[in-house]
C-alpha cells in the first residue's frame, strides 16, 4: 500500500497563476483534508470532504476550491495563487467514522512558492 | 472560536534529559490527538485519548488527558536523538453543530547528543 500520496512534491507558481494540487489515497478511507502548514502556525485546515461528492470549508478556505470526484482522490485548486499562498501543503485522510475522530494518515507534502 | 495553545513551541534537551509539551484548549474537547513530524516529514499519529483523566504510556511517551478535558500533555522520559522532531496536539470539539478539529502550533524538539 503507498498510503497517501501527492502530487507534486515541489512548485514554483508567478502570481496569478492556476494549479491543482492531487490527493490520492489507497486505504479506503471516507474522510480527506488538506492543511497548510506555515512556520509558527502549525497546521491549518483548509477543506475537507466526508465522502465522494462532498465537501467542506476549513480554517482557512479562501482562495481555494477542492473537489472530491472520486473516492480516492482529493484535489486541491489555486485559481489565481498569492504569495500568502506559500506554504506546505498536506493531505491527510481517515477511517470512516465522524470525522477526525480518527487518526489521519498524512502525505508527504507539497511545497509551494508563490513569487 | 475554539484555540490550542501549546507550549513550549521549542525545547533543548540533553539526551537523557526528560521533556514535556503541553496543550490548553479554550473549549472542553471530545478528544485529543498527538502527532510527531520528523524533520523534512510529515506528520504522523501518535495517539488519541477520549476520556477524562485518560493516562497512556508507549515506551518511554507518557500522554494525559485532563479531567476537565481541556488540557493534555506529552512527556518524554530520558530523550534519545530519535525523538528529534516537531510535536503537536489536535483537539477535536463541537462547534456550531459539527466537530471541528484545532492543531496546536508544536513543540519543536531538539535533543543535543
């Protein structure tokens, strides 16, 4: 099992800029997040999806749009990227139960550059 | 809105000294977890504890819940190089009719050989 993964590992968008960001998961997991992580922050939650079809405002949802098409992939979109927009971003998903009740299975990270 | 303070947010130890982190959250929480991110990694879980007064121990990590549940706290007995590494806390509450999920800001840890 690869767990979670993400895609890409590294991106240097120019202000104004699109991308998605790709979430996949093999376990079968019902819930997926994204979070940022900023030096000093900690980790703040983004979106979040309950189930395929679904999905859910965070923390800090302006400037990004998530879809859930399928139930093992978890995207995130950047419409027009911002320098407050570097960050590390990371994925996570969950056992089905309420959400976050469970513990999250984290990928290894997107580190984004806004310039 | 619900908070997580955790303190310290960075801490020297000799190896073989003891560590301790804490969380405080401003709102009694459902439960709480504990994630260790490595250096460069992501983060992984660690535990969860759900009631009150809840102690549990791996190996040389000792976690508690408080009775109030509102607070939490992570010791580390005799550190070792391989507890280097940032730690946090995510408190879960209701709030506004659905379950919210706070992190902590972490403890970083480094461990001086």
């Amino acid at each position: 099992n690869a767990g979670v993964t993400q895609t890409p590992k590294f991106r240097v968008l120019k202000t104004g800029q699109s991308m998605t960001l790709l979430c996949a998961q093999d376990m079968n997991h019902e819930y997926m997040y994204w979070y940022r992580q900023d030096p000093g922050m900690g980790l703040r939650l983004i979106h979040y999806s309950v189930g395929e079809g679904t999905t859910a405002k965070g923390e800090v949802p302006d400037g990004y749009n998530v879809s859930r098409l399928k139930k093992q992939n978890f995207l995130l979109g950047l419409e027009s990227a911002a320098p407050s927009q570097t960050s590390v971003y990371f994925c996570a998903s969950s056992h089905f139960g309420q959400p976050f009740s469970y513990e999250q299975y984290f990928g290894p990270g997107t580190r984004l550059t806004v310039t | 809105g619900q908070q997580v303070m955790q303190i310290p947010q960075y801490q020297h130890v000799q190896e073989g000294e003891d560590f301790t982190t804490y969380c405080n959250s401003s709102t009694t929480l459902s439960n709480i977890q504990w994630y260790k991110q490595r250096p460069g990694g992501h983060p992984v879980f660690l535990i969860q504890l759900v009631k009150s007064g809840e102690v549990k121990k791996q190996k040389r990590l000792t976690f508690q819940f408080g009775e109030a549940k509102k607070n939490s706290s992570l010791h580390i007995t005799a550190t070792q190089t391989t507890d280097v590494g940032t730690y946090f806390c995510a408190g879960q509450a209701r709030s506004g009719g659905y379950q919210k999920v706070t992190f902590g800001i972490g403890t970083k840890l480094q461990v001086i050989p």
